[in-house]
C-alpha cells in the first residue's frame, strides 16, 4: 500500500515536470511510509545520516512544494509549530489537547463528508480539513481522567463548557 502511495505521488511530481531528485524522493518516502506528522526539524534529523548533503533549506523548500501540489498538507498542533502529513489516503486528525501528539484515524465513510456538505450549503466543495480534539491515552493516564466529567476541571481549549 504504501509502494503504491510512494508510486502515485512521484507521478503527480512528473506529470507537474518537477524533477524527482534523491532528496525528494527520500523526504517523500519519510512521509509516506511515517505517521508522525513530523516537524521539518524532525524530518531533517531523520534523514541527515541518509543523505548527508540534505540541508534544512532543501526540507522546508520541499514539504512547500509538496503542499503547494497537494501531496502532503501542513498541521498546527497547538506547539506553535507547523506539523505535516502526507495524504495519499482520506484521513482525520485527532489532537491532543495536552501534549498535542497527533493520530490519523482513517473513516471508510469520510468521503461523504463533502458531498454531505456540497448538498447542505449549496457550496462547490473542493476539499476539507477534520481535527477533533481530546487527551490522548498517555495524558488520560498522567492526568488521571478516566471518564468525560472529569475534562471540566480541566479546562481545555476546545471545551464546550
């Protein structure tokens, strides 16, 4: 599956006459074949040791590209930092109002979610962007919350309260 991703995201590279260089190609398949929604500075130290002429400049020139071709889309995560993931299968986040760790939850029925809202608002929808926000297991468990009445106390950003 993820071969097959890799091998659909270098054609749309192609067919926009972008050249697939070693770089590209290596920072694509970091993204393709991780769920971590990594920082640049992160994709950076992974990748240094591969490919030793890689420099921080040629990471943040790429994910643009790649964000500017839809490949891959840019997350906020609540640290002040840009976070990014590549999209090569429908998918929502989940974030973590504490630690804002980031999880992909991959929904057969998603992709009517634009066509829901096509027919709701009379827009042309041309994408969207799902986050629903929570405490992950671990902040559950350094917090000590065990069920949803107890978030009130902890007055998260996206509380409804």
């Amino acid at each position: 599956m993820a071969q097959d991703m890799l091998t659909q995201a270098v054609q749309q590279l192609k067919d926009h006459k972008i050249r697939v260089t070693p770089q590209r190609q290596i920072i694509l398949t970091y993204l393709v074949t991780h769920h971590n929604h990594p920082s640049v500075e992160t994709i950076y130290r992974e990748l240094d040791s591969q490919l030793p002429n890689l420099s921080l400049a040629t990471v943040y020139n790429t994910l643009k590209l790649f964000v500017d071709l839809g490949i891959v889309i840019e997350l906020q995560n609540g640290d002040a930092g840009t976070h990014y993931d590549f999209f090569g299968r429908p998918h929502y986040h989940v974030v973590c109002e504490n630690c804002g760790k980031i999880t992909d939850v991959f929904e057969p029925d998603l992709s009517t979610v634009e066509q829901r809202a096509a027919e709701l608002s009379g827009y042309l929808v041309t994408g969207h962007n799902m986050e629903v926000y929570g405490l992950c297991p671990d902040c559950q468990k350094l917090l000590q919350v065990t069920k949803t009445t107890d978030l009130k106390r902890l007055k998260l950003s996206h509380d409804q309260a």
